[in-house]
C-alpha cells in the first residue's frame, strides 16, 4: 500500500483518525475520542469490565435482562441492526458508560461492535465540531461510524435522533443520559439501566481500593445500593478514617457531603 491508498483507509474511518492526527501531532478534533477509555478509570487502573450481577438492563418494552454478558449481545445486535439512534438511559452511576464501553470490547460476550469505527464525545464538555454538525458530516459523506454522545440532554438528543432518521447512511447513533422524557421520539430505540445489587459495586471497592477492610467494603457496598459513583466517593471517604465500624450511617453520610 502507498500513501494514498493508507490516506483513503484512514479517512474511510472516523476513529483511526482521530487517533492517528493526535500521535502524528496534527490539529485534533476538540473533545472528540478514538475507543478507549471513555469512563473515569482513574489511569493505571485496571479497567477491565467487572461481570456479574447487579444490573438490569431493560429493551424497550421487553423483559428486564440480568446476566450482563447477554444484555451486551442483545444491545449489540440492537445497535447493529436498528436505524433508530439508541438511548441509554438510567440513573446517574450504574455504569452506562462503562456498559457503552463494553460494546467494543471483544473479551466481553459475542458479536463485538467495531471498536476501530467508534468516536466519542461528552456533551458536557467543549467539542468542536458540536455532535450535530459531526453527525451531518459522517451522514453527508456516507461513513460506516458509531457515535458515541455521553451526558447527552434531551433537546440535543433529539436533534441527533431526527438527522439520523432522514439519512439512509450507515452511520449509528448511540446517546447517554440519566434523563428520559415522557414524550419518547419515534426515532429512538430506549434501553434502561438498573442498579440490582451489590456484586458489580463489591468487586469495584475491591479492585480500587485492595486494602480496605472487607467489612468496610462491605458495607458501602451495601449502602450504595448498586450505584459505583456513590460507592466510590464513600470508599474516598473511608481513606480519612481507621473504619466504618464506628460510624452510624448519618456520619458517613456527613464525611462524604
């Protein structure tokens, strides 16, 4: 292969570009990211996707799925074969990020999307281009891509679903935010993330924070009710005391707010 032919390979894939113009130090895309880790594992962390239960994930209408590994299956095969855009949604600290993530994963269930077509962005934060006009360019030049939009508000939401809909290209739209209005858009496909239990928040302790006692993992385990977030901010807390064992649940509380 020349120049030319590796340029147009490139070009034909958002992700791989946007990963070669940052190790090539070219003007990189703001906010906008290859795969990797778009959750907030800390770097030098293993960030190795945790399986087991403690989450729900819920299809549409259909049956709450249980076992993780088949919930990414059949997300997979949603995404892959839906033209709607898809919506995760759910409360904040379940892991939809960490769950989206693992859609591109190949060490995590069957049919792995293509990690090398993904781009990524947080809504939350500066991007330039915005989503919108990313999306228009990828849907304009006829790009097989899956955009990611994390912390992504209802309004823009629909904006993104709505361009989607009116294109026939074979770009995939996959949006993340804890909010979900009552007035479902047609153009989206719903999937709903619930926290079930402690197992998943249990081994996260465990992993970020080895040295804890494990009755003090335990219990913010068991605290958190399933939400990493919480969990992890309560494990941060526990760092300036010898224990929980003598804390009520009113002061740990207080030391974490």
């Amino acid at each position: 292969m020349d120049q030319n032919a590796i340029a147009r390979w490139v070009s034909a894939h958002p992700s791989v570009a946007t990963w070669l113009r940052e190790r090539v130090d070219l003007p990189i895309l703001t906010g906008w990211f290859p795969y990797g880790r778009w959750s907030a594992t800390p770097a030098g962390v293993n960030d190795e996707m945790i399986v087991g239960s403690g989450i729900g994930v819920r299809l549409g209408a259909d049956e709450l799925i249980h076992d993780l590994n088949q919930a990414l299956i059949a997300v997979r095969a949603k995404v892959s074969t839906s033209r709607k855009a898809i919506r995760i949604a759910g409360l904040s600290g379940v892991g939809k990020t960490r769950f989206v993530q693992a859609l591109f994963e190949d060490d995590v269930g069957e049919n792995s999307l293509p990690a090398t077509q993904a781009i990524y962005c947080d809504a939350g934060q500066a991007t330039d281009p915005p989503p919108l006009q990313m999306l228009e360019v990828l849907l304009q030049r006829g790009e097989s891509a899956f955009v990611v939009v994390d912390n992504c508000p209802p309004d823009l939401h629909g904006d993104l679903a709505k361009k989607l809909a009116a294109s026939t290209a074979a770009v995939k739209l996959i949006t993340i935010e804890y909010d979900l209005r009552d007035d479902r858009l047609n153009e989206t496909e719903v999937i709903r993330m619930e926290a079930e239990g402690e197992e998943i928040v249990g081994k996260l302790i465990h992993r970020r924070y080895p040295k804890m006692r494990r009755g003090d993992a335990q219990r913010i385990a068991s605290m958190s009710d399933g939400n990493a977030r919480l969990a992890l901010a309560l494990a941060g807390a526990v760092q300036e005391t010898s224990s929980l064992s003598t804390l009520a649940d009113v002061e740990l509380f207080d030391r974490l707010f």
